[in-house]
C-alpha cells in the first residue's frame, strides 16, 4: 500500500491520512463546483505527485499545503476552503483511533477463540470454586471459563459501542464554527469511510476529542481488570503443590539454582500487562481531565498518544491470554483430589435431607456444617465419614436418627453429582456448558463477521475515494 491510497483499518500512518483527507477535499469540492476544473485538474496531479512520496510521519497540513503551492502556485491553498487544521486533525485522530480499535480487536477474538476451544475439550471437568478465598461449592471448568469469556464478551460489546461514536466525522467543523462555503460534510464522510457525523461542529473539535479517546481506554481498562482478575486466580491456584490448571514449560520459566521451579512467566506477564493497561487509561483520564473546551492541545495531541499507548497495552495483554489459553495444561485427576479433600458439597447434602425426607434446610445445614467440622478434624474428606459417624453427629444436632442411607449421602457429597444435579440455567451442568458455549461461539462468529464486514466497507470506501480522486486527474 502507497501512501498516496486511504487509510486501511489494519494500515495506517499520518502520511497516509494527510493524502486521503485532501484527496477527499478536492472531490467535494469538485462536486460542490467551488473550484475551477482546471484547478481541480492541476490540484489533483499535484496531490498525487507529493502523496506518493510524502513521509509517513508528516501529518502538517501547512508543509503539505507548501508543497501544492510549489507545484501549483498560490492558488493551491484553495484546496484548504473552508477546512481548518482543527477538523482536520479531530479527523485525523479519530482514524488512529479507528485502527487501533480494529488491531486490538483482532487479538481480543483470537483469545476469545482458543479460550472457546478449550472449553470444548476440557468443560466438563469438576473443579472447585472459591469465595473469600476459601473452597465453595464445586463446578465445571467449562463454568469457570465461560464466565471468564462472558466478561470478554461485555468487552466486545463495549469496544463496538465505543468504535460506533469514533466512527464520526468531524471534517467540515472547520475551526470549530464550520464555513461560510458550502462544504458537503456527509460527502466527506463517506469518501473517508465513517458511518455518520460527529454532527456539533463545537462538539468535534473542542468536547468529543476528549471522551472519544477517555471511552476507548476505559473499555481496555474495564478488561484488563477482568483479565488481572483471572489472571491472580490462576496464579494462586499454580501455586499448589499439583495443581489442577497449570501452563506447559514453553510458558514457564525456570530457576538458575532452584532445579525444581516452574515459574508461571506467562501468568507474570499477563497480570503485568494488564495493570498496565489500567493505569495507562488512567492517565489519559488525567490529561483530559479540567482543559477547557476550547483547550485542544493537551486533548489532542497528547491525549492521542497516550490513547494509542494504552490500545497498544491492551493488544499485548489479549496476545499474552491467547499464550496461556495456547499453553493451559488440566490435570483432571489433580481437580479431583481436590475437591474431594474439602466440604464444597455440603450444601447439597443439607438440599438432599429436605428433598428425601423433608428436613428444614437450616436443621440441615447446622448438620452439615457438624459433618464438616468433624471431617477436617480427622483430616478426612466428606466421603471419609463413616455411617456411625454421621447417625451420632446427626443425633446430636437434631435428637433423632439421620433419615438418609449411607449411600444417599454418598452420593451427596459426590462432586462430580453435585455439578450433574444442577438445573438452574446458567449453571455448570454438562447441558447448560454445551448450551453456553455454543451461543459463545455464535457471538464470536457474530463478532468476527462484523469485523470482516466492516473492513471491507472501510476498503470500498477508499477504492471509492481513490477512483473518484483519479477521476479528477489528467489524461497524462
């Protein structure tokens, strides 16, 4: 791609926007009969000769203008009727923004992606789940995964929120009150490939330049601190002696004296990055933060930068998820040991007294509760607690005999029975993580076809603005 075509969603430098925003220029006002054909003519072999060698990083309309004007003469600047460097650099902002939406979001899918797949191969595997940091009750790791994508899904939906009020065009605002001329705005759009107008001609240059930018960070923020979540999660859990969720050795790191360490460097540079994310959209917060309206240049230029910095962040975030979902390694039977070790069923048990025999579920959970202190006392997991002992702790907390047999109770305290029974939607059973994961997958697909669809859009737009631009050329 030269730098004399439009800017691509995935491709994208200052030399390229400064061309297409003059190539779009002089189309409108062409249309528009506020130039001379033959200036039109002359212009346009003038932009596309300083286009195709105009360096990347200069977005200075006034050099690029001085360039015309060398080529053209004074009349050059007529290009510039009505345009300010105000709109023009609000446009070009927001077409920055629009490209790291678009590579930030091409990461977020494929995490989602291979987080999706391994919840197909490994969700159905009881686990244990925790609150207060202490075991709770027991559930799927296609559960655990899924509320995981869940967060990154309201994600996706936020981003395209987000990308919905970038994609406006502010050219034709002028310096902020638009022009005297008769500048055809949603013509300029079009050429540029945005869906709309930023419609408030104060609005573009002097409010939207502000929370445009604060909303995209704070999007990336809002996932890095799900992601951080997930992230700390998994770094406690690898923290046990055999874990149940571990990462293969090509994601771990070792010790140059310890032989037997396994440190979980993806999971460091996850939770690292994410942070980061979280307080490089602080600072664009900061830096917009108390500028008057009229105060653009801390909004723009710099709050621009610190933007992209924080897009850039969140990409290097998504692409270190996809890492570890690459490299996550499940050890069912470790999963087991587990959750078998702990009390996370005793809620059943005391459901199980009120279905069987119709027990008053507080009678049943003080209980279950004696069932578990004497459990951890003996050092014992719930299906290590004899018979004997359940009739005498039962007998002691309600004066009768325990109404449930033996194996009713076993089959209580059975994770892998308790996850099966469930029947709440939403919940980790085999058939709602089949359900969930197939309307997963269905949005991703939804979301990646969106992306596709949407950038082929923004590609017929700059094929549009190309060949109405070359239109407008000389015959030689």
């Amino acid at each position: 791609m030269t730098a004399a075509t439009a800017p691509k969603p995935d491709e994208i430098s200052d030399g390229q926007i400064m061309v297409a925003l003059n190539k779009a220029q002089l189309v409108m006002l062409d249309e528009e009969r506020l130039l001379d054909a033959a200036l039109v003519e002359r212009l346009a072999d003038a932009v596309a000769v300083v286009g195709a060698d105009w360096p990347g990083s200069a977005g200075d309309y006034l050099a690029f203008e001085s360039a015309l004007v060398n080529l053209v003469g004074p009349e050059a600047s007529n290009l510039h009727l009505g345009r300010s460097r105000n709109d023009i650099g609000a446009t070009r902002e927001r077409l920055w923004l629009k490209h790291a939406f678009f590579t930030t979001l091409a990461r977020l899918i494929d995490a989602r992606r291979i987080l999706l797949t391994r919840v197909g191969e490994h969700g159905n595997v009881v686990i244990a789940s925790y609150t207060h940091a202490v075991q709770a009750q027991p559930i799927s790791l296609g559960h655990y995964l899924l509320a995981l994508d869940a967060s990154l899904a309201r994600d996706s939906q936020r981003l395209l929120q987000a990308y919905a009020r970038i994609d406006q065009s502010p050219l034709g605002a002028g310096a902020l009150a638009t022009s005297g001329f008769t500048l055809n705005r949603r013509r300029l759009a079009d050429l540029l490939g945005f869906s709309t107008l930023c419609e408030n001609s104060y609005d573009c240059i002097g409010v939207a330049s502000a929370d445009t930018k604060i909303e995209l960070a704070q999007v990336f923020a809002t996932s890095a601190i799900g992601v951080g979540r997930f992230c700390s999660d998994l770094v406690a859990q690898h923290a046990a002696p055999a874990p149940g969720l571990t990462v293969s050795n090509e994601y771990t790191g070792g010790s140059s004296i310890m032989p037997q360490k396994r440190n979980p460097s993806v999971l460091e540079a996850l939770r690292n990055v994410s942070s980061r994310v979280v307080g490089a959209a602080g600072k664009v917060t900061f830096v917009s933060h108390n500028t008057p309206f009229g105060d653009i240049a801390d909004v723009r230029g710099i709050a621009l930068t610190e933007t992209l910095d924080v897009a850039d962040l969140a990409t290097a975030m998504y692409s270190r998820l996809a890492d570890l979902m690459t490299g996550l390694v499940v050890d069912e039977a470790a999963f087991a040991r587990l959750v078998q070790s702990d009390y996370s069923t005793m809620t059943e048990l005391a459901d199980t007294l009120f279905r069987e025999a119709g027990v008053p579920f507080r009678v049943g959970h003080a209980f279950a509760k004696s069932v578990a202190v004497f459990g951890r006392s003996r050092l014992v997991g719930p299906a290590e607690v004899g018979a004997e002992d359940l009739q005498r702790l039962y007998r002691d907390e309600t004066g009768e005999a325990l109404p449930i047999d033996y194996a009713t109770y076993q089959r209580a305290v059975d994770p892998g029975e308790f996850v099966r029974s469930r029947t709440g939607i939403g919940g980790p059973q085999p058939s709602e993580i089949d359900r969930m994961l197939s309307e997963h997958q269905q949005a991703l697909a939804d979301l990646e076809a969106w992306r596709r669809d949407e950038s082929e859009r923004l590609s017929r737009a700059e094929a549009d603005l190309d060949t109405a631009f070359t239109a407008r050329r000389s015959a030689a």
